[in-house]
C-alpha cells in the first residue's frame, strides 16, 4: 500500500504493528512453498521480515527490518535482527545464498533500489512474494466495497511486468489462499467477511490504514447490512466452503548465480 510522503513504513508500522504478530501468523501452507522456492541456499537474509513469518526453520536467517515495533515482537529464538531499509542492505556482497522478501516490497520507497541491493548480497537466488493486482482488485472486498484502494495499490505495489524486468531468470507461481488461513492479511479473508469488521484484525493490516477514515467507515457499514440482510451470503455464500482461492499472491523466483 502507498504511503504518503511524510510517513514512512518505519513510521507505519510503528504504529499499526502492535498487534500483528498475534493476528498475522504464518500459514505452513503458504509458508512450504516459499521454503521451497529458497532450494539449496542454506543462509538467508529476509528482507522487510518484521516477525519472522514464513522464515525457514532450517537455514542460517538474517532479518530486516526498519521498524523496532516489529522487530520488538519477534519470538523468542528467531533469527537475529537488524533495523535497516531494504534500499541499503548493510552487507557486503554475495553475503548470503539467498535474499527473500515476503509481502513487504510495497512499503519501499524505491523498489528498484531495493532488489538491486538483494541482487548485490545475494549468491544464488531471489525470492519475493508479492499481488498480481489484476487478480487481487477482482475480489469481492475491493469490487464491491472498497474500490478506493485500487489508485492507492497501483501506485505502491511494481507491476509484475516491473518485477520481471528487474530479476533474471524468473519463475512466477501462484500461492492460493487457504480458506482458513492463518495469516489474516486483507486478502486472505475472502471466505470470512465477519473478520473485516473486528478493529483488532484491521489493525493488523496497513490496508485499513491507508483509507480515509469516511471512506472505511462506509464500507464497514454496508459490509454489516449486507452481512445482516444475508445478501452478501446470496452472491458469496459459496466461498465459506470454497477450500482455496487465488487473491494475486504470486511467489517470484530469481537465479542471479551463475
């Protein structure tokens, strides 16, 4: 999501970070995919890493992270943190095997500048986790309810054209989201609309954040009516049993060894 010039993702998610490590927790299920895609690399730095989600449990990890708060709610035996920007790794070159960066490129003030420098400490390979918005700005949450972040995401998040041009040798698959996901980011809640209306899970999420405040309430108010009424469950319904579904996440794969 676009940040406004005057706050910074530090800023951001000093403030909106406070509850996510309780509400956004790693899905295995997301997270298997992701472990694979690091293939051989046996030390890691996550770039934008926060908590710690979806670090690999058996690899030597590094994180970053430019927010305290975030950093402050790692758990206890994670991986050792460093506040930094993504835009200037403090690394040497070929530091590490591989460089990952999970649902964060969003919040960088220049993305080029942040996966040049992921290219430049990492030996093998990229791996970057991200939305295809064409797919995400399709779900029934932005369509029907919340259009007014579609101009906000288009500025924030680099297209999949932009992030194909930047990597070399690319591999793109979908990550489908599990219906019951555990990390209940915004798009992850397609299949239980009650979620959007609990403070505590907006919070967790710089979506919300980013909103003006008339425009969120709006949303939150036709969301209940309809939940009310059952229209919602007459169009959607369908979705509560629905196992998987595709949001846009898209997992990237970069070889940048030789």
């Amino acid at each position: 999501m676009d940040l406004p010039e005057t706050i910074s993702s530090e800023a951001l998610y000093d403030r909106i970070g406070r509850t996510y490590g309780a509400i956004r927790q790693a899905d295995r299920r997301l997270a298997e995919p992701i472990w694979q895609a690091l293939g051989d690399a046996r030390s890691v730095v996550n770039v934008g890493a926060g908590t710690g989600s979806y670090e690999p449990p058996d690899r030597h990890v590094t994180a970053v992270d430019p927010s305290e708060v975030m950093i402050a709610q790692r758990a206890p035996g994670a991986a050792p943190a460093i506040q930094a920007a993504a835009e200037q790794l403090p690394f040497a070159d070929d530091s590490f095997d591989a460089a990952m960066a999970i649902l964060t490129i969003q919040h960088w003030s220049d993305v080029n500048a942040g996966l040049a420098e992921m290219r430049r400490v990492a030996r093998r390979r990229i791996v970057v986790v991200t939305f295809d918005l064409h797919v995400a700005h399709d779900l029934w949450i932005v369509r029907d309810y919340l259009p007014e972040i579609v101009p906000n995401n288009i500025q924030a998040f680099p297209s999949m054209t932009q992030l194909l041009d930047a990597l070399p040798k690319v591999t793109v698959q979908p990550l489908l989201a599990p219906r019951d996901c555990t990390d209940r980011m915004f798009a992850t809640l397609w299949a239980r609309p009650e979620q959007y209306l609990d403070p505590q899970v907006r919070a967790a999420t710089s979506t919300w954040d980013q909103i003006p405040a008339a425009g969120s309430a709006r949303a939150l108010r036709q969301l209940r009516r309809d939940l009310a009424s059952g229209k919602w469950d007459e169009r959607y319904g369908h979705l509560r049993t629905t196992p998987v579904w595709d949001v846009g996440l898209r997992l990237i794969r970069a070889e940048v060894g030789p």
